[in-house]
C-alpha cells in the first residue's frame, strides 16, 4: 500500500502544473492553469515529439541504427521544424487527438521526419547533410550546426516551399528576409507555371488570373537566430526577452541544452521553461499493413517537463514562422516594442538592411574563404569540446 501511494503521489507532481495564477505560455498561446489545464495539456500532446529510436535502417548503409546518446539536438531540431510545418500546412490551432482520423496533410509532415533515408528532415538526412558542416555521423551537434543543416534540408522540400534564414551574428537583417521570402518574377497567368501548386505560390490567395502578376510572392519564413546568453550561465537580463519570444504568435520555441541533454521549450510559467525532451529511446515506427503510419509515439500523451529558466545552458536557437508578409511585419513590430521594456535586454538586433562592417570577412580574424557557418562555430558549438575534454 504505501508503495502505491508514493507511486500515486510521484505521478501527480509530475502531472500537474503549478498552482499558480501566473499564464502559463506555449507558443504563442496564453492559458490559466485554474480553466485551461485539459486545453494545456492538449496543445502540448498535439506537437510532434521526436525522441531517441533503436532499430532503424542503418545511416548511410552502414552507420548507426540507433541515435542514443548522440542524437537530441537533431531531434530537437526535427521538432521545432515540424512545428513550422504543423503551422504551415495544418496551423497553429490543429489537435491530435488519440484515436481520430487524421488529414492527410498531417502524415504528410510526420512522414518528413521518420527514420528512413528518404524523408526530407530523418535523422538521417540530419545526420548526413551535417558531415559537410564538419560532423562526422554520430557526433554531437550544436544548436547552430543543426539549424545550419535543417536550412539546407529545406531547399528540397518543394510541397512545403518555406525560406530558411539563420540570422547570423546576434542580427535580423529585414531586407534580407524579404528578398529571401519574396519572389519578383510575376506570373502572367496559371499557363506559366502549371508545375506549381497555387496556394504554395499565393498562399491561398484567390486564384484570379489578373491577381496573378501583380501579387508580391511570399514564400513562408521559418526564421532561426542561434545565440549565446551569457557564457558559462544565462545572463538574467535576457530573461525577459526570452520569455517574450514564447508570448508571440509567430513562436516556434527555442531549443539548447547542454551536450547530451538538449531540449525544446515550447513555453514557459512563472520562472519555469516547459519542454519536451527527448531522451527517451523508441523503437523505429513501420507502416502498418494498411500503409497507415501509427502515430502515438510521435506525441508526449504525459504533461510536459519544466525547469528553472535559470538552468538554461547559454547557447541556444530561438525560431519563429511568418506565413505571410503582414505576419512578418507584425513580428518586426513585436520586436521592435520589446527593446523599450524596461530590464529586458535584447537578445539580438533588428535592423533595416546590413551594417557595412558586415561585409568584411577578417571581422572576427578569421581567413576570408572561412563561411559563416566555420565563423558561427567558434561561438555557439563550443560546448562540443568541452565536452570531448570532459568525456576523457
């Protein structure tokens, strides 16, 4: 009996959100834990979840058929980008729900990610698509190395169409965005690009030829800004900001983590991030008979875990989706608005176009050829040293 209850009584802390009249944030989304806590927990079990999984074909022939112990930080990556594909493809407002039927939109982004070498964002693709950023597969990535990698995974996700820009050097350039995300070659009418969806090139615009080559093209954003808050330890003055960057609607969340315990936080109560995490090893899913995905697994059915924002690791990518222009625009506002609330230090600048000293490649005494992922590497993924020194 007594064994009962502390089981009963561990499972009820771990279940329940504070009591506590402060909102609790996921993405975007605002909630009391007094009215909302079924909706809470809803919106948290509708993300996609990637965890740890055994058993899957081996990466590149003949590599690991497992990523235990090595592959959290590309599976928070996989996260964070589904949740952008959930935005784009299903929106913010869909729910899983066990035992429903599902649209076909939603296979669609979970097959993205599962484990085979033929799906756009696999641990796989990840895991290879980073030997080119210098990881060998297997090895541990930061936050920005796997931002880096998603970015170029995305150039062949034709069906989703998104523009991935990393902000690079603690600034958001908006006109490089904006030529990123816009497209100046008019269409003169649907003859001139059959091969095309519409609503990947208009969004949903109503498909009037004489609309057609006037409309400004906009291809939806996913928006990455690798940064480091503080060095050993979160400097307490970003705090703030951070947790504003869970209050806007256009949230992907942030993912970090030191190595072997990266995370993705999808929201924030209090003083407390909430995460998912995937440090849980599964087996490889298999289609069904029916060809049907069995999707369970892919979805965190108990409350999420939370931890003191204080404990963040510095190093960290925060992201956000623009599915339109106007989203874009009003992002830009946000953000412009949170560098006048008072102790909250900026996590990065927002600025109209790029700042001369840009343009010369010695900035950081680095060799003129060295890319912007070698130049970013000296910052964000110097926890991987750390951690082979420590490993000995």
């Amino acid at each position: 009996f007594p064994a009962t209850l502390t089981y009963d009584t561990l499972r009820f802390e771990y279940e329940d959100f504070p009591e506590t009249k402060e909102p609790v944030w996921i993405l975007g989304r605002k909630y009391s834990v007094f009215t909302e806590k079924e909706e809470i927990l809803l919106d948290v079990t509708s993300r996609l979840w990637f965890t740890y999984r055994k058993n899957f074909p081996a990466i590149g022939g003949t590599g690991p058929t497992s990523d235990t112990g090595w592959g959290c930080m590309l599976r928070c990556g996989q996260m964070i980008f589904a949740q952008a594909l959930v935005c784009r493809h299903l929106g913010r407002d869909w729910r899983w729900i066990k035992g429903k039927r599902q649209m076909d939109n939603y296979f669609n982004v979970l097959n993205a990610f599962i484990d085979k070498k033929d799906s756009y964002y696999s641990i796989h693709q990840i895991a290879q698509m980073g030997v080119g950023e210098g990881k060998s597969i297997g090895q541990w990535y930061g936050p920005n190395t796997v931002a880096q990698v998603l970015k170029k995974l995305a150039t062949f996700d034709t069906w989703s169409s998104l523009a991935v820009h990393i902000a690079m050097d603690n600034t958001v350039v908006m006109e490089e965005i904006r030529r990123l995300c816009q497209s100046n070659v008019p269409c003169a009418g649907a003859a001139a690009c059959p091969a095309l969806e519409s609503d990947v090139l208009y969004n949903g615009c109503p498909e009037d030829v004489g609309l057609r080559g006037r409309l400004p093209l906009w291809k939806p954003l996913v928006l990455l800004i690798p940064l480091r808050l503080g060095l050993t330890e979160i400097n307490e003055a970003y705090i703030e900001t951070l947790k504003h960057c869970f209050m806007m609607p256009q949230s992907l969340g942030v993912i970090g983590g030191k190595p072997n315990s990266a995370h993705y936080f999808i929201g924030y109560v209090g003083e407390e991030l909430i995460y998912l995490d995937p440090h849980t090893t599964q087996p490889a899913v298999e289609p069904g008979d029916s060809g049907c995905l069995p999707d369970e697994s892919f979805h965190c059915q108990h409350p999420p875990c939370r931890m003191s924002i204080a404990e963040l690791d510095p190093s960290i990518a925060v992201g956000f989706f623009c599915n339109t222009e106007a989203d874009f625009n009003d992002w830009c506002q946000q953000i412009k608005k949170l560098s006048l609330v008072r102790g909250a230090l900026p996590m990065f600048e927002l600025v109209e176009r790029q700042p001369s000293h840009f343009s010369n490649p010695d900035v950081l005494n680095l060799t003129p050829d060295s890319s912007d992922a070698d130049r970013l590497e000296r910052f964000f993924d110097s926890e991987d040293e750390d951690f082979e020194i420590l490993s000995l």
